[in-house]
C-alpha cells in the first residue's frame, strides 16, 4: 500500500479511462488536470481520432480544453487495449443503457472487464463508475477478472465509483458527494480515497449503488408525494445482485416513479388547462429542455421525449426549446423529428403553455416569459424569477 500511496502523491501513477464518452472524457480531463498521466480508451474510431487532434466530443466540453490536455503529452487516447497493461488505474467508464424493463444493460461492462482482464498484472487497481444495480462489483466484475489467476486484494484491486454528479472543469472536488465502495478495505484505502479526494468510505461495493438509487428516486419525485422508499440501503451492506430494477421493492418502486413522472405532468397541464377553460386536445404546448439535465448536452433518458409523446397522443401541438439540442435524435423508443423553436418571448407567447422540463440557465430571464399565459413548471425554474408575483400563471409539477 505505501508503494501506491507514494505513487500516487507523486504523480507517477498512469491512469486508464475506458470510455471517452459523458462520463469518461470528464473524467480523463478532471486526472490530467490534477497532474497525473491518463491514456483514454475507446472502441469508436472517429471519437478517438477526433480527441487526438484536440477536438472534443461534447458540447458543453470545450475543444480549448481537450487540445490543452492532449498538447501536453500527458493525455493521449487509443483504440488499442494492449495498453490496458500501462496503467496502474483503471476505470470503467462504459455506457450501461436501459432495456425494455428499465434494467441496466451490462453487456458493455462484461465485455470491458474481459478486455481488462486478458491484460491484468499484479498492482493494478480497477474501478467501476457505470452506472448500474448493486451487486454488479463482486458478482459480475470480480469473478470475470479473477479468470485471469490474479486475486483479489492480494494481487489486485477493486473498488465502485458511482457518479452522483459528473466532474466539472474546477476538478476532483466535485465528486465529493458520491461514495467509493472497495472490495475489501485495502483496496479502497490505498487506491480510490487517494485518487479522488473527498469521498466517504462504504462497507461494501454494492452500498453506494443502492444509496445513490434511493437518492435520485427521492431527488426526481418528491412531487408525487412517495417519500417513503423502505429500510435504508445504507444500513445494509448485503449483495443484491437484481438484474431488474423491478424485482425488488426499492426498485420497482424507483422504476414505477420513472414511468409515472411523464404522466403525472401531463395530469398537471390537462387540469391547469381546464382552468383556462381549453382542452389539451388542440392546444399549442411547448416543452422547455430536451436535455437530460441542465445546461448539457446529453439527452439519453431524458423525460422530455416522453413527456413530447404523451402530449401527442393527447392531441396537443407540440414543439420544443432547447439551445444545447437543435433537432430530436431518434433513440429506441422515440422518432419525433422535430426541430428547436427560438428561445425568445416572441416564440414563448404563441403558445397556450409551457412546460419547463430541464432547467437550462438560458430559460432563467425572466423577460422570457413577457406574454406567457401558462407556465407547468417541473423544476422549480419560475419561482426565483418572479419573487414578488407577476409574471404568468404558474403550476407546479
């Protein structure tokens, strides 16, 4: 352990990113800048010739910033997985996309820990920061890189890094709020506190996964009036191991919230309507944000697609606002192939409402709103506009 903690304060750790994508180029940037050496990993050719010459792959990631770290020579990206044996870190960045029953896909994640471990050497230290259910850790990772004769603690180590929120251009003191869980306590004191600061200690792998479900359940839909989500994941460090997020209370619990939050908006809008003595059927209603959070531009799982859908199935004209998005992208489940409106007063006032469904810092001016009659508001975006009243008739959802 002093020989990884001597390695790490000195910076002569080289840390691998497997996957270049939302989570792993800011995380690749987030250890360059904290001066270590990071080799970014991917399997997509144009992403990874596109991030060598300086040019970055997100929008809300500047190119100034990718072309800094690859001038340097201490940020390089490549296809080839060989190099898997230079690093001392490795971590898993991969996508873990949703399936029919809103369960985690993990095939990324299985495929990646095989391509680790047909390149484990002893002293490495594997951390997985996808996204997915307890359990994954020791019971999918763990047994695939232990076919390559290595152990571990004993011969390398593994911990969970789950990504509450994703590392901003300030560095590493943004994770702070998430929690490392380590496979055993060696591996987790000598490698993932020391990386990444600021990260309070699990008692086990699949804990800060459960803590970070509950967390977004009570975080995204406190509206609906479910405060109440069973024992503490905390207080229970077992493995779980479900591969569905139905087939435990908890989960099915968070997975009915996420099917029911779209509708229960719409509910919203069809009453503050009636109010207005209109139908939904007919009226004009813009939907504000299509990205999955403020101010980026990731749309994966966003809400706005189906709270869109719903509204076309009610028989609503529909557009959308949304800067960081000018067209819909055609995803599993939704083919809308609509475009941006403007974001300007003018467009805002020829609709009958507006439903604020991301919370871009461009929709907070409260000039936006000259002429709007109607606002449902998802995320509390109206209220700090309009303190002292005025402004348009507000619905909170």
């Amino acid at each position: 352990m002093k020989a990884w903690r001597d390695r790490i304060a000195s910076r002569a750790t080289m840390v691998g990113v497997i996957g270049q994508g939302y989570v792993g180029l800011p995380l690749a940037l987030v250890f360059h800048q904290a001066g270590f050496r990071v080799l970014g990993f991917d399997i997509d050719p144009v992403k990874v010739a596109a991030l060598s010459r300086g040019e970055s792959i997100i929008q809300h990631i500047g190119s100034e910033r990718v072309a800094t770290a690859i001038a340097s020579g201490k940020y390089n990206v490549t296809a080839d997985f060989d190099r898997l044996r230079e690093c001392d870190a490795i971590f898993i960045c991969v996508p873990t996309p949703l399936g029919a029953h809103r369960e985690p896909d993990n095939s990324y994640i299985h495929d990646t820990a095989r391509a680790i471990a047909s390149r484990l050497r002893p002293g490495q230290m594997v951390v997985l920061e996808s996204t997915t259910y307890p359990g994954t850790t020791e019971q999918e990772v763990l047994p695939i890189l232990e076919q390559s004769g290595l152990s571990c603690p004993g011969d390398f180590l593994l911990a969970f890094l789950p990504r509450a929120r994703g590392p901003r251009p300030q560095g590493l003191q943004h994770q702070d709020h998430s929690q490392a869980g380590g496979r055993r306590e060696p591996g987790l004191h000598g490698g993932g506190r020391r990386v990444v600061r600021g990260l309070p200690r699990a008692r086990h792998p699949s804990q800060p996964r459960a803590r970070r479900g509950v967390g977004q359940a009570a975080g995204e839909h406190l509206p609906l009036g479910e405060h109440r989500f069973g024992e503490r994941a905390e207080d229970d460090p077992r493995p779980h191991g479900h591969r569905r997020l139905g087939s435990c209370p908890r989960r099915r619990h968070q997975a009915l919230l996420n099917s029911r939050m779209p509708r229960y908006v719409i509910e919203k809008l069809t009453l503050a309507l009636n109010g207005d003595r209109k139908a939904i059927n007919g009226s004009r209603v813009l939907v504000l944000g299509l990205a999955y959070k403020a101010d980026v531009d990731d749309d994966r799982e966003s809400p706005s697609y189906e709270i869109l859908e719903l509204l076309l199935e009610a028989g609503a004209q529909i557009d959308y606002c949304d800067p960081w998005f000018p067209k819909t992208h055609r995803t599993r489940k939704h083919d809308l192939g609509l475009r941006s409106v403007p974001c300007d007063a003018a467009t805002f006032s020829q609709y009958d409402a507006l439903v604020v469904s991301t919370a871009h810092d461009v929709f907070r001016k409260a000039e936006l709103y000259r002429g709007t009659r109607l606002v449902v508001d998802t995320r509390n975006l109206m209220a700090p506009l309009f303190p002292d009243g005025g402004g348009p008739r507000v619905v909170k959802a």
